[in-house]
C-alpha cells in the first residue's frame, strides 16, 4: 500500500511538473518582460487566471474551501518551473497570504475569502514586514487601537509583495492585549498604497494606514500570545517557497551559459572546451544541486505534521540562505561566463540575475536567515 502511495506522488508531481513546462513554453515572452517593467500589477493578468484554471492557485487550499489540498512538494515543483520562465506572476505571495488566511484563527472568514482565492476572484498580501533586515514577524510598530467594537489600524507596512494587483492585506499590529492579524480589504477608507520598485522591475507594496476601521469579523487571529503564530509558520513556508523559485532561476540561468558555452568559438575552439571555463561550470552545477538537495530537505520537513515549529525553522531558514548565496553566485558567474555580451542590456542573462536578486532579498536575505539558524540552534542547546 505505502509503495502505491509513492507511486501515486510520484506520478502527481511529474503530471504537475509537466503542466508547469508546458505552461511556461507557451507563455515566457522576455520581449514583453522587459516591457512590464516598471509598471503596475507587475505580472500579466491572463496568466494569473490561466494559473487559477490550472488549480495552482488552490493547490494548498483545503477541500473544504474548494481548493487541492495538496502540500508542499506540489507548489515547490510549480514554482522551480515558473522561476525558469521567469514568471514573476504572485504566486508565491498568494500562496503566503493564504496559508495565513488558513492558520488563522477565523473559520467565518477563512470560508469567505479561500474559496475566491482559487478562482482568482480574490487576491490577498501579507503587510508584516516594517524596516529593512528584519525578519522578526513581532517587530510591529503598527498600532490596532480598540475603539468600541473594532480595531483602528495606524502605522505602515513595508515590501508587500503583489500589493499593485491585491484585494486585501493580512496586516499584523499590535495592541494592549499584544500582536494579532486583521483583514483589510484594499479599498477600505484610510488606506494609501504606494509603490517601491524592486531590482527586476517588479513593484512592492508601501501600506500607509491612518485609523482604518476593522470590524471584529475581519480579526484573522485575535491579539495575545498566540496571535502571530499563523505568520510565524507561513514566513517559514513562503521563505522555502520564494527559495524553489530561485532554483528554478538558477536552472534557466547556467543552462543559458552552457548553451552559449557549446556554440561560442575562440581561437578556433568553443569556450566549453576550456579547462578553466569547464571547472567554473561544474562549481556552479554543484551549487545548484546542493540548493536541490536542501530544497527537498526543507519540503520533506514542512510536509511533516508532526514536524515541530523549531524543525520547521532550522529547515526554512537553512534552505533560505543556502538558495539566496547560490542562486546569486550562479546568475553573477553566468554574466561573466558570457563575458561582455552578458552585461547588456538586451540580452537575457541579466534578467535572471535581477530576478535572484529579489528573490535572495524577500523574506530576508541569506545573512539574516544564517542568524536565525545560529539563533535558533543556540536556544535548543540551552
């Protein structure tokens, strides 16, 4: 029964896999990248919904709410696909808000809001993040004031990944009582969404609340001791999510290097046949593989439910700067393989370098996931 069960995976994966190939075959388009640059959403729309009638929006949702059902070995083999066509689209915010959304401690609202997710008619942000370098999700200096029945929410939010294309945020704050999560729909009065655009040209969110009024049924997780822990769980997840992207980035990347690599003449030769050239290859080959041995780790673990929360951290936080230093040294060193054409604009090795480049940086950057790792390590040894 259980080598059923493998075989049964197995198959699901590679038929997913499979789908996620087929998609970005048909729809990268880097002439139209570079022309959604700088602009708002920052993704094609038509994608989105193409994703929706694929089920990828819905792929961790609970049946319950119309989605998949799945976990996470399903959205990382996604992912690692779209990050070769570097497919900016949201689908690793989305999926972040979501598991928020569901580890929450509002089923009224989780009915409400999930089952417009799958179908695309809802597109949720999490708004946690407030300085640079930071990846506490309990540093909040955003204030949830009771007043009467409900919340007013005054402070800003920062590094909101697809805010330009959201219906509504998951924003934590804090109050008397102590932290908690609040649903803000994106057209409620006294919200100001700015945007900061990111290395690729894609935007981010700058939340600006003055006394937004939340109504008690739109509280995700009520503030107090446990009000942060749904956030706490899905930075792990989104962080491993964000790092699938990046190896799917790194894959297109040296694959491009390679390619040039085998049809660039010098002195007679190609370039591939160098011996130096061929050991820079090789090293980069074996950070790739490394981020994909560490990737399956992380999901291995995150799939778990009896994985502890600590376990989920030392995982998230391990593959997190593993991907984000090797993913950035790959599509550097994948520049400089290509030599001078590689700096220019036009061509394409830049694109995956910008890409890492906010990838590495979402949801903090390599040194401060390896800060956490040795935090976390040192507190379980106490």
């Amino acid at each position: 029964m259980q080598e059923n069960s493998l075989s049964d995976t197995r198959l699901q994966l590679e038929m997913l896999r499979e789908s996620a190939v087929d998609f970005v075959a048909r729809n990268t388009d880097l002439k139209r990248l570079r022309e959604r640059r700088n602009t708002l959403p920052g993704y094609d729309p038509d994608h989105l919904r193409h994703m929706a009638e694929l089920g990828w929006l819905g792929i961790m949702i609970p049946e319950e709410h119309g989605g998949l059902g799945l976990g996470f070995a399903e959205l990382t083999v996604v992912l690692q696909e779209l990050g070769k066509g570097l497919m900016a689209d949201p689908l690793a915010s989305i999926a972040f808000a979501t598991r928020v959304l569901h580890l929450g401690s509002n089923t009224d609202l989780q009915q409400q809001l999930l089952p417009q997710v799958v179908d695309a008619k809802m597109l949720p942000c999490v708004a946690w993040q407030e300085g640079l370098g930071n990846i506490d999700p309990s540093v909040i200096n955003t204030r949830a004031d009771v007043d009467g029945t409900d919340i007013l929410l005054t402070g800003t939010k920062r590094f909101v990944a697809g805010a330009a294309g959201a219906s509504g945020f998951v924003v934590s704050a804090r109050s008397d009582s102590g932290c908690g999560l609040y649903w803000v729909d994106a057209q409620v009065p006294g919200l100001t969404v700015e945007h900061e655009q990111r290395a690729d040209g894609t935007p981010s969110g700058l939340l600006r609340f003055d006394k937004v009024r939340i109504a008690p049924q739109y509280v995700v997780s009520t503030a107090g001791s446990n009000g942060l822990a749904a956030i706490e769980r899905a930075l792990d997840e989104a962080a491993t999510l964000a790092g699938a992207e990046m190896l799917g980035v790194s894959e297109a990347a040296l694959q491009l290097a390679l390619n040039y690599m085998r049809t660039r003449v010098q002195f007679g030769k190609p370039i591939g046949s160098f011996q130096a050239l061929q050991h820079k290859a090789t090293d980069l080959y074996v950070q790739q593989e490394l981020m994909r041995a560490v990737l399956g780790d992380a999901v291995h673990t995150l799939d778990d439910t009896n994985a502890s929360t600590t376990e989920r951290a030392f995982v998230a936080s391990r593959y997190k700067a593993r991907a984000s230093d090797a993913g950035l040294r790959i599509t550097r060193e994948v520049i400089q393989l290509h030599g001078a054409i590689g700096f220019t604009e036009e061509y394409d090795a830049g694109l995956y370098l910008k890409r890492a480049l906010v990838l590495s940086a979402w949801l903090g950057n390599a040194t401060a996931h390896r800060r956490r790792f040795a935090a976390l390590q040192q507190k379980t040894e106490v």
